[in-house]
C-alpha cells in the first residue's frame, strides 16, 4: 500500500479509497523525533517544513477523499513513536496530537497508548489500563477531536519552518494545532 499512495493517482483515474498514509508517516516519525531510519525522506530529520509540504500537497491531490486515508506515527512493522524519539515524552506527545488532529483517520496501534518501544511486544498479559498517561492523553486527544467536530473537517496549513507547523482544522470555527 505505501507505494500506491507515495504518489496520488494520475487525475481521472480511480485509487484506494483509504490505506495506511504512509507518505506522511514518514515525513512526520522523523520531523518529530529525528531518529527514524527513514530511506525515502532523509532530508525530512527534524524538519517541520517537510511535513507541512506533504500535508499541503495531500490536499491538493486528487484522493479520493483525504479523511479516509489513516495517518500513523507508529505500528508493529517499524519502530515505535517513544522508541524513534528517545523517550522524550514532549516530542512523542506532540507526535500524537499530530496523528490526532491532521486531516485523516488517526490509527493508533496497540501499545503506543502505554508509550511501548518495542515492535510486537504483547502486553495483554500483563494487564490493561485506562488510567496511563497515554491512554489519558489519548482520550482527551479524542475529546479534542470530537468537541471541535474535526472528523472530516478542512485542514489548512498556517506556517511551516524548519522547526514548527501550525495548521488549523474546521471553517468557521477554527481549531487551532
């Protein structure tokens, strides 16, 4: 799926209605943390501006719809968002208002909630929490999202430098990131 959505579809034709957004997964893993082994976008390592770009140039392709493509910071095929960005809960929690707010589905994949850094670690033996700081994070992230109606609400990219992205989500009712 990543090489199909690397690029969009050439205009008039047919596309995935949704896969895994791994353009930007891979523009943002190392705009945030720096430290993802990142073969397609090296020039993307600590660099915000890259990121805006991607998120720009999303919106303007002809997808058949953006919300439908699910954004990620992390799964069980590459190195976890906590692991990539050192441990510095900051950037990892930056990372996920990202994921959570950009235009598209967030997809969080087991384990990012309780800020795991390994890859296919089971923890379900271990006990399952709702009252961890990711999880927490995450549910008020989720009430962020839903308060604000950002599901399939615009994105605009206000500024993007080297160092930080502000977007916006919504019309008239602006939710500022």
């Amino acid at each position: 799926l990543a090489e199909l959505q690397a690029d969009p579809p050439p205009t008039g034709k047919k596309g995935l209605a949704g896969a895994l957004n791994f353009p930007l997964t891979y523009a943002a893993v190392p705009a945030f943390c720096g430290k993802f082994e990142n073969r397609y976008w090296p020039f993307a390592h600590k660099n915000m501006s890259f990121l805006g770009v991607r998120m720009d140039e999303q919106l303007k392709a002809p997808y058949l719809d953006v919300n439908l493509l699910g954004n990620q910071i992390d799964n069980h095929d590459m190195d976890r968002i906590t692991k990539n960005c050192g441990g510095d809960m900051s950037l990892v929690r930056n990372a996920l208002v990202w994921n959570m707010l950009a235009q598209g589905m967030p997809t969080i994949y087991y384990g990012t909630e309780v800020f795991e850094t390994e890859q296919r670690n089971s923890f379900w033996q271990y006990g399952w929490s709702t009252e961890t700081p990711g999880y927490k994070f995450l549910k008020t992230l989720n009430m962020v999202r839903k308060s604000h109606n950002v599901g399939k609400s615009l994105l605009a990219v206000v500024s993007a430098t080297e160092n930080t992205l502000i977007f916006t989500r919504g019309r008239h009712k602006k939710l500022w990131v």
